[in-house]
C-alpha cells in the first residue's frame, strides 16, 4: 500500500511539472467523460419525466388510435371503398394486380365511437376523443404566434390530473354547443399576457374569436415538448370551426381498475369492431394500448437513444486514450536517464512498469473526475436555459469513471513495458 502511495505521489508530482501538455492531455478524457454523463443524466431526466406523466393519468388507462394493417400485391389499379357514412369509421384501399389483390385498412376514429365505448363497454369509466393540431396561429390584441391545439371534451381534465390556475374548464354544454371558449396553458399566458388575467379575454385561433374560459397550471415538459405550450377548446368546436373535419386522433379511456385491464381491452375491441362493421377473420382497423405498454414503448425509444449517443460520446474517451499512450511514450523518452538511474540503485522492471502504469491511470482517472464536474455544468445549463430536464445518478458516474481508469491502463501499458525493458546502461549514456 506504502509504494502504491508513493507511486501516486511521483505520478502527479511528474504530471505537474509540466500541467499544460497534461491538461491538453486529459482533454479528450474529459470531453468523452463529460459526454457520456450528460447524455446518460438527460435520457434518464427525459425518461423519468415521461413515466411521471404517463403514471399521473394512472395505471389503469388505454389508448385508443387508428390502426394500419398491410397485405402485398399487385398495383395495377386503385378504388376506394368506406363505410364512413353509415356510423362506422374504416377505409379500405384496394389494389388489384395481375395475381393478387392488395388491401390496406386504414383506420378512423369518430365521436360516434366515443358514444359506443360510453354506452357499451362497461369497464371503462371516462372515455375521452382528443383532436390535436400544430402551429395554429394565436393571436392577442397585436401579438401573434404560432400555438399547439388539443381539443377534447369536459372530462378532459380529471382524465388527465390537470389543475385549474384561473377561471374553470369548459363544459359538455360548451362541447354540445361547439361554443368558442378556450383554456390557456400556463406558457401560452406568460408569452401572451405576462403578469395580466386572461381570462373573460378575446383571443383569435386561426383568425376565429375566441373567449379565455381559464388557465391550466403548469404540468412541465417531456423531452421539449409541454401541455402549457397548448391551448383547450372544445372538440366540436375544433371539427366544425377550425379543421373542418369529423374524425378524432386518438380515444384515451380509464378502466375501473387495473386488475380487469385485459378484459377491458377486449370489451372495448369487441365493440369498436360491432361499430367499424368488422367481420369475423378480419383485422382491426384500430390499435389498443394500455399505459404500461406506453411506459414499455417509451422506455424502449429512451434506451436506443441513450445508447446511441453515449457509443457516440464514447469515441472520444477513445481518442483520449489515444492522447494518453502518445504522452507516456513522450514521458518514457524524456526520462530514459531517470529510469536507468532507478534501475542502476537497485530499482526492478516490475516497479519501473508500476510507476509509468500509475502516471498513465492517474493521468486518465483525474480527466474522469474533470469531466464528471463539466457534465454536471453541462446539465446544469440545458435545465437553466431549456426545457431539458436530466437526472445526474450514480451509475453513470461510475460507469465512466472505471471505462476511464481502464483507458488508462489499457493505453498506458505499452509506454510502460517499454520503459520497464530499458537497459540501464544504455539509459545512463542518453542525453
């Protein structure tokens, strides 16, 4: 332990002496550790925060979205058939080739089918259509932008564990009526309003008025994107004023508990496919998931991109290790006469080996620890100054602090065998 000490003690007292050319060689160590850190600390920040909103709507809850199901033919000739207008809500695209047909089933989903749910499928207590739409222009007295749309119905808010800050949700009244009214999120009133009441306020959504009902407190962001960057209308309203269209994006539904998930999921495909007019043996036009199989979805996403950007943050620990073995062969030519003054005193290959291992992993352990301290500024900054959120955790930490000792060692090895297998005469006669 005393030599493992002392070994430490030459290491840095060698690296000080010449702290630039160690600094700039620890560069790419650092980089590399402060890469790996704070991409990991952000993926995780990022997956923590999509959990969190997908667990605050509960465990018990499914999604409902058009579905898309493909069989390969020919492509000789197209016609379109829909049973749209007779209450269902499927498209089936048919092309016909030389051997084959093609079919596509494209799925929609319609308020209709909301009813149906409501009515039939006895294990779901809420069942709510949402209707989104991007980069609708807002405007207010001469300020104007560009704003998210999410349309939906009165049940909207409890589905989703939204609070109210100012004034109150519209109503099914509202919904029923596709009356003008809208609910600002907390980012649309500070960007538009600032420290003023909207509410009882006359604000334009695609050149349309529109008066602010109330105000959403704020519920963050996931991976850039939040619901206080939205606003809130009625569904109706969106379909009959604004998108000109029937249909809705997606159905979000609660069950009555998380014990009859499967039996829920099955009531409810048994009476989407009743009111799609699906016959037995044919595939559903719609798709069914459940929250924890968001959360797996996401999870799955998270993970390839952590691992993505981290194998390519990693690179440059490589690079540094690179840097590290270039420096020691350095470190071995500049004191050839030292090591054969070593070796002359009584001094073994092994402790020549040892010493030159020490510099290489103390050289690359420091950069580690360098870098670990500018990951946490880089975090620090992008939770400052945008909407990122990270989470710094031990795992990364230590994880890049051991591929970093081991860069040492790996690319310090060869610099020291050298040194170590001089011979002492010819290192006394090296000027």
């Amino acid at each position: 332990m005393k030599r493992i000490l002392e070994n430490i003690k030459i290491a840095f007292k060698s690296l000080g002496l010449n702290k630039l050319r160690s600094f700039l060689t620890m560069l790419g160590i650092i980089i590399g550790v402060g890469s790996v850190v704070a991409v990991m600390s952000v993926g995780a920040g990022a997956e923590a925060s999509i959990t969190e909103n997908i667990q605050s709507m509960g465990t018990n809850v499914i999604t409902i979205t058009p579905g898309r199901e493909q069989v390969f033919a020919g492509n000789r000739e197209v016609r379109m058939e829909s049973n749209a207008g007779q209450g269902g809500g499927f498209m089936v695209t048919r092309r016909f080739g030389d051997n084959e047909d093609e079919e596509i089933v494209a799925g929609e989903l319609y308020l209709e089918d909301v009813d149906a749910l409501k009515e039939k499928a006895k294990l779901l207590n809420e069942v709510v259509p949402v209707l989104s739409g991007f980069n609708s222009t807002f405007s207010y007295m001469s300020w104007s932008g560009n704003v998210s749309i999410t349309a939906t119905t009165e049940d909207y808010l409890s589905l989703q564990s939204y609070e109210m800050d100012k004034g109150s949700f519209f109503t099914a009244s509202d919904v029923s009526n596709s009356s003008n009214v809208v609910i600002l999120g907390y980012n649309v009133v500070t960007n538009y309003f600032g420290k003023a009441n909207p509410v009882g306020e006359e604000v334009k959504i695609n050149g349309k008025n529109f008066t602010v009902m109330g105000i959403l407190k704020s519920a963050g962001s996931t991976f850039g994107m939040s619901p206080d960057d939205s606003v809130y209308i009625p569904i109706t309203t969106a379909q009959n004023k604004i998108y000109g269209v029937d249909t809705v994006d997606q159905i979000i539904a609660k069950v009555e508990s998380e014990d009859v998930m499967d039996q829920a999921i099955d009531e409810a495909k048994a009476t989407l496919r009743v009111q799609h007019h699906i016959l037995p043996g044919e595939s559903n036009d719609f798709e069914i998931r459940s929250s924890t199989q968001l959360l797996e979805i996401a999870s799955s996403v998270t993970d390839i991109l952590i691992i993505t950007l981290t194998s390519i943050a990693a690179i440059s620990l490589l690079v540094g290790g690179i840097g590290i073995m270039n420096i020691m062969f350095v470190s071995v030519t500049e004191r050839t006469r030292e090591i054969g003054i070593r070796k002359a005193i009584g001094a073994k290959n092994r402790d020549i080996l040892a010493q030159f291992l020490t510099e290489s992993v103390v050289l690359s352990l420091s950069g580690g620890i360098i870098g670990v301290g500018f990951a946490g500024f880089v975090t620090w900054i992008l939770g400052t100054f945008t909407t990122l959120s990270s989470l710094i955790t031990a795992f990364p930490i230590i994880l890049a602090l051991s591929f970093s000792t081991v860069i040492g060692l790996v690319f310090g090895i060869l610099p020291a065998m050298r040194a170590a297998r001089l011979n002492p005469i010819d290192s006394l006669r090296h000027e």
